[in-house]
C-alpha cells in the first residue's frame, strides 16, 4: 500500500479527481496519455498557494517601502497619493485608471536595480510577520497545495506559477518555498533597462510597458511564457477565471481545473463574493458545475491549512 | 577514453575554454562549483544556431506569407510599404522609425490566431527551401552548436534561446530541432488577446507592446523571463554585446561567452562589419579579446557546419 500523497487533505472529490486525473494522463496506454513536454500545470498563488489577507502580502510588503521611504524623504508625503496610501484609502489609489496607485507602487517597484528590489524583498520578508498569524509571510503557504505541487512534480509536471503578484517579488522565494525554478515564473513585470554603470552592468526596474497578469491577461502570459496550453490549473478567484476556460475549454488534450473555495473563517478566512482584499470569486464559481471544475471547500476539505512553522 | 562530445569542432580555444569550463563549475569540491538552479545558458538564435542569410529565416516566412495574402487581397498592394516590402526595398521599410516594417510584419504576424500562425509556420517549414542550400530551413542549424547544447544539457545546463526573433515563430520547430521546451524561448512578442470565440478560447496576436528582444533589451528579457543571470552566453553580433556583458561583467559566478565569427564564405558565409543581412559585429568582436569571449573561426573551428540533411 501506498503512502497517500496528499495527507492534508481529507477525502473529497477534488483530491479523489486530482489523483485519478493523474493516473488517467500518465498512464501511456490510455486514451488520455499526456506526454511529458506537455504536462504543464498552472497556479495562481494569491489565495491559491497562500493568503491574500488582510490585504495582498506584497502590498504589505509595499507599504513597508513606502513608509520606509517618507521616513527618509519626507518630501514625498506631500502627494496626495501617498498620503491616501499613508491613510490606507485604497479608494482614492484606484479612482482615476489606477494612477494613484501606479504613482505608490512606482516608489518601492521603479528606479531602483533588480538586485536592490531583491534585497528590499528579502529584508523585509526576513522581519515582517503577518498580523494574525505572527509568522513570517513566506511561512504561511497552504500545505495542502505544497503537496499537490509535490506530487504534480513527481508526475513529470512542470508546475508553474501565474499570478497578478510581481515576477520580481516572487522570484525572491519561490524556488526555496515551493521548488519552482525562476523561470517557471510569470507574473506582473514592467520592463527593466540595462546599462554598465561605472563598467558594471545593472537591470533598472521601471513601470514601463506595464504587464498587469491578470484576468483575461492570464491566458495571454501562460502564451508568451510558457508557449503551451495548460493541462491542469488551479485559482481561488474571478482572476483565474480566464485561465480556467484558456486550460479546460476545447482543449484537445484532458484538462482539470481546480478552485481553491475560502471557507475557513476560524483558520484562515472565509470570502467569495465579498471580499475585503482581492479574490472575490463570483463567476468562476458558477461557471464551475458546468464545466468540471473541481471546487475545493479549504474548511472541509483539508485538515491542515499551513502545517507547523519552519515547515 | 571518453568519447569526444564535440567532435564537429577541431580543437581550438574555444572548444578546449568550454571543456575545461564545464568542468570547473560542475566540480563540487571546485571553487567555482555553479549550483545547478544557477546553470543557465543563453543562446541567440539566428547566426548563432542557424544562418542568417541572405535574409534572416523568419523575415523569409514574413515575405511568403506578404506574397500569399497579397495574392489572395490584391486591394493589400495599394500600401506604398507592402510595394517597397515586395520590390525588396528594406531601406523604406525602417525609414521613419521602422512605421513601415511594422505595417509588413502586422499583415503576417497579428490579428490571427496562436494556433492559425503556428499552423501557417509549420506550412512553410514544411515546403519552403532554403534559396543557397536547397534544404528545409529548420534543417540548416549548426551541427557544432547542437553538440554544444547537447553538452551543456548533458552538464546539467538549461539552454534558453535569447533572440530577436519572434517567440511564436520559434517554438513551433525548437524543441523538435534543439530539444529547448518552449518555456526556455525569449523572443520578440506583442502582447495576445484572450477571448471566448463561439464558446471556445482563443488568442489573438498583436504587436501592441512590442517587445523586442535585442541589443539592450537582451538581458531585460533574460531578467523577465528567465529572472536569473546567466553563466553561459552565446552570439553572433554586436545585437548579443549587451548579453555578453550581463553575462560576464562581474558576475560572482565563473562565466563563459562565446562568439560566432562568420569566416566561411565557402560552407556558410563571410561577414562581420559589413553585412547585407543582419548580424552586424564590430562592438563586440572589439570587446572580446579584454573580456575573454572565446571567438570561434567558423571556417577554421568547424569541421563540419551543418550536418547531412534531416541529421
């Protein structure tokens, strides 16, 4: 008898449909044998592979900045933009096509060399804990997908993560925390510069050319990334939607689609429609019957949400 | 007595600088042992893995697919720019900031489907012959080079290609040809658009946001989509300088960059500074000796160029 792969998980279709779509596609005398360059499983990481409460972790990541930097250049605080984001009026920050917030965002994610974001990541990801939880953020991954991410792995998949988050911001910590290499990676980047700066060469970041992955963009940077059309994808939210239907609908190879259903008000937080951050979760959700999609329900479904600290 | 791994290049600096590299930085009990997440080796494409003349293989695809839909939409030749792109005149197409070159490349490279433009790349690859060498184009890649990525793949080693090529162009032969999956292709792109067609996902080509990959904006690709430096970097011309630099310009790891240098009029072709294709290389060819880019002399390098046919 085999170990079960998946022990975070109590028994649920979703876990009993993951495991026979696993058999059905790597078997190759079936019907539905997927050859191994076109096993490619997608993510969304924000309230898929961890929470995105209270609010998105790389926002509080990018508030630390931005209250880092009035601190050192109070100057700054004389934008009204900032001084919303100061307040926390994300309202003010999204009126008008998001320039309020492109302006903040700028401040800790533009003119600054990729080396240096990368550091200001990990400084901060070294001393911030989460509000509730009191652990630090890149602690709190949901042990039930680690496993699936594990075991997606040792099927001859190639995991990878498609997320609004930043490719940059990710990049610091997903290879240690998920086993994802860099370039599995596809995230919301703008374009960086490169010049030899006193004979050394340096990546500027900037907001140019803006690539915001997202909803109908998904799809579109699984193509530009990836190059494939998925064979499994799991979300949690509306944003996922457009991935879900890019990797089930018409696809001439089996698919599965997953979506991860915030239930858990007591060990994590429960929101679908009603959301105090991102993820609201309306469309994909009653698109999901209909299609097959597998809907995890996280208070029922899994027995551990995040597993011991340091795990 | 170990078999020779590249036997298609006569022994030469080059060849010896690459052996005795690998070894040094696959050496775990060697100071310059690269972990293996970090092996990543950067090649450009056209003039580095397969020719570049006389015109480069994709402008050739481009002007097939001009004359075909010319053929069909006779009302498309009333564009002066569709006349200079069928009267050869390449001179008019980049004048005023490359307006027309654009409006030639958009008539077979966007508003059509991902998958109706990789079925049209495989039409021509399929029937098209190369004018000097009467072979398939995706059979005229560089017996040496494909050796030499073997080698590396062999050394634990991801080869990306990195080039100013389109990426939906390249990954419909490249995994085929060099056994590179799509997702380790950086080239140029506009941006796709997803949407439900009759209830069925497709994507869209565009040139909006045209991303393209070359010169300075090499190691910016590198950065996005891979999101490492390399250790390894391969080119041709003065467009693959900035990644040689990036490459090797103070980077903590050992590194290695190699330069094609087309010295073979005979079996392939003669250019550097003057060249009536692309793969211009002054700036770089300058640069290496200082540096300690290998620069191998096709003609005196290679014993064999490009294999017998279907090889």
């Amino acid at each position: 008898m085999t170990a079960d792969p998946l022990p975070s998980w109590n028994d649920c279709a979703a876990k009993r449909g993951i495991v026979s779509f696993l058999a059905h596609v790597t078997d190759d005398a079936s019907p539905g044998f997927v050859p191994l360059p076109e096993r490619v499983a997608v993510f969304d990481n924000d309230g898929t592979l961890w929470p995105e409460n209270p609010i998105p972790f790389q926002a509080a990541f990018g508030f630390h900045e931005l209250c880092r930097r009035v601190a050192a250049e109070p100057e700054l605080s004389a934008s009204p933009m900032v001084q919303a984001a100061l307040a926390g009026d994300f309202g003010a920050l999204v009126a008008d096509g998001y320039a309020g917030l492109r302006e903040v965002i700028a401040l800790s994610h533009a003119e600054i060399t990729t080396d240096a974001f990368r550091d200001a990541v990990e400084t901060w990801l070294a001393a911030a804990r989460h509000p509730r939880f009191g652990r630090r953020y890149d602690d709190l991954t949901y042990q039930p997908m680690r496993e699936l991410l594990r075991l997606l792995d040792d099927a001859g998949f190639k995991n990878f993560i498609v997320s609004g988050g930043g490719a940059d911001f990710m990049r610091v910590w997903v290879e240690r925390v998920y086993g994802i290499p860099h370039e599995r990676v596809v995230g919301s980047a703008g374009r960086a510069s490169f010049a030899l700066r006193d004979g050394v060469p340096v990546l500027t970041k900037s907001l140019d050319h803006l690539f915001v992955n997202d909803k109908e963009a998904k799809p579109a940077g699984i193509h530009q990334f990836i190059g494939r059309r998925p064979v499994i994808c799991c979300g949690n939210s509306d944003g996922d939607h457009a991935m879900l239907q890019y990797t089930t609908i018409g696809n001439p190879r089996p698919s599965f689609g997953l979506i991860v259903h915030h239930t858990d008000a007591e060990r994590e937080y429960a929101y679908d429609a009603v959301t105090k951050s991102t993820g609201k979760l309306v469309a994909a959700l009653a698109e999901a019957p209909g299609r097959g999609w597998q809907v995890v329900d996280m208070k029922r479904d899994w027995n551990t949400v995040f597993g011991p600290a340091g795990s």
